[in-house]
C-alpha cells in the first residue's frame, strides 16, 4: 500500500556556502517549485550565515529553508549561539537537531539533543532529530538498541508529526559514498515506526521518518522506496541543484 504521507527532501549545506551559491540554490528553488513541489516537501539547511538571505530570496518559491543546529535557550548570555526564536524570525521553517556530526565534535548527548527539539517546537518550528548507528555498533550487531537509546532519549515526549522528523542515518554512511543495504534499512525504519507508534499512538504512525547518508540521484529511488522511508536528509547532493533535484525526481 502506498504511504499517505507526503514525503520530504531535506538538505544539509553543512559548512558550505557563501552569497555566490545563492544562484544555486536559485535553480534549486525554481526547478523544485516549477515541476516538483507536488511530489515532495522539499528544503534546504544552509549555515546560518545564509539562512535569512536563503528564506527570503525572491526566487524562493515553495523550497523551504531550515537550520543544522540552535540553542536550548530562547535568549540569554551564550555567546556564539543562535536561538530557535532567532532562526524563526529569519524565516526558517525547520532545525536539525543530534547531527551525528555534532554530537561527534560537539559532544551532544541524547538529553541535550531532546531539550533543543523542545527549543525548537517553543520557536514554533519543526524538530528533524538524527540517529544512527557507528560502523562499531553496526559490526557489533546492536544497531537497534543504538537507535533505541538514541530515540528515547533524544525525542521529548509531545512529538508530533507536525512538530518533528526523525532522520535516520547511520553514521558510517554520511560522507563515505556507503550505504546500507536495503534490507538493513527496512529493518531500522521498520524497528523506528513501531517505536514511535508504541510511544506516541497515531503522531508516531504519521511522523516522517527520513534516511540519510550518501543519498544521490542514483540510488534515491531504491532508498525512497522502502517501506516506512518518507525521504532523506542528504549533505553532499543537496549542494548542487541538478543533483538535488534528481534526487526529488526520484521520489515514487
Ligand atoms: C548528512 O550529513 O546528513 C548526510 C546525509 O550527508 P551525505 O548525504 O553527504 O552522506
């Protein structure tokens, strides 16, 4: 049976981009808003330092822009960091939070993970909150009991299908051209649905559950096509339009 939920594509610039990329992600937002917004959601993360310039770009169209990461706080005496309220006062409409790649440089725990989607949900925007597994975990066979600890501790309850997105994705595969098999990524999307399902009733059942990790144009329609798979959250291909667009085209 075909999901009823509408499927996202999510992109994360990470620390890439400057003002001169602004014409790339202008032929990001005419193609997607000209042929494709039917299909999927459809958004960019960009660095803060473009989010305000991005949102209110004139060729912005349906292409939603979001944020990698905020503060807990809503304001206060945090020198460097940018709150959900400030982000949304720029336009975004999303912030990633529990990037492995934060919680790797930065330390971020589950339990700080979970009080920035409560940030985020008080900025009234959406929650997209990362889990995955290690290459270590994976050999290990623990796969699930990671996701699990990593879903439990980072998704605050009040998660709804309108204020979150779990992406999941395994940390080996982000940035390594890897990815998982397609039976392993049934097998987590599978094991997250009922989790949620069991934890938070019909929001559970209706939230998106994104994978990424080296998603392009041309493995995206095995990917999206997984049961429990309501699209990706992808770094690399979301740099350049062409890319980005084809991995959109490729939504079933
Ligand atoms: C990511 O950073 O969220 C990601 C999925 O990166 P990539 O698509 O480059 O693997």
């Amino acid at each position: 049976m075909m999901s009823s939920i509408k499927p996202l594509i999510a992109g994360n610039w990470k620390m890439n981009g400057l003002r001169s990329d602004m014409d790339e992600f202008a032929a990001m937002a005419q193609g997607y808003s000209s042929e494709l917004a039917g299909k999927a959601d459809a958004m960019i993360c960009p660095p803060f330092t473009l989010i305000a310039a991005l949102a209110n770009h004139p060729d912005r169209g349906a292409l939603a822009v979001g944020a990698q990461d905020c503060h807990t706080a809503s304001s206060g005496a945090h020198t460097g960091d940018i709150s959900g309220g400030m982000i949304a006062d720029c336009g975004a409409k999303a912030v990633i939070v529990g990037h492995s790649e934060r919680r790797q440089d930065h330390g971020e725990t589950d339990a700080l993970v979970a009080e920035k989607a409560k940030a985020v949900w008080d900025a009234g925007l959406t929650a997209i909150i990362c889990v995955g597994e290690t290459e270590a975990e994976r050999r290990g066979g623990t796969t699930l009991a990671a996701v699990e600890q990593q879903l439990s501790g980072s998704v605050p309850q009040g998660a709804t299908a309108q204020n979150s997105v779990i992406a999941y994705e395994p940390v080996w595969a982000i940035g390594t051209g890897l990815t998982p098999g397609i039976d392993d990524v049934a097998e987590v999307h599978g094991f997250m649905r009922s989790f949620l399902a069991n934890n938070l009733g019909g929001e559970g059942t209706a939230m998106r559950l994104l994978y990424g990790g080296s998603v392009k144009p041309g493995n995206a329609a095995e990917l999206m096509a997984v049961p429990h798979v309501n699209g990706a959250l992808v770094g690399g291909a979301s740099l350049k339009a062409t890319d980005f667009l084809g991995i959109i085209r490729a939504v079933s």
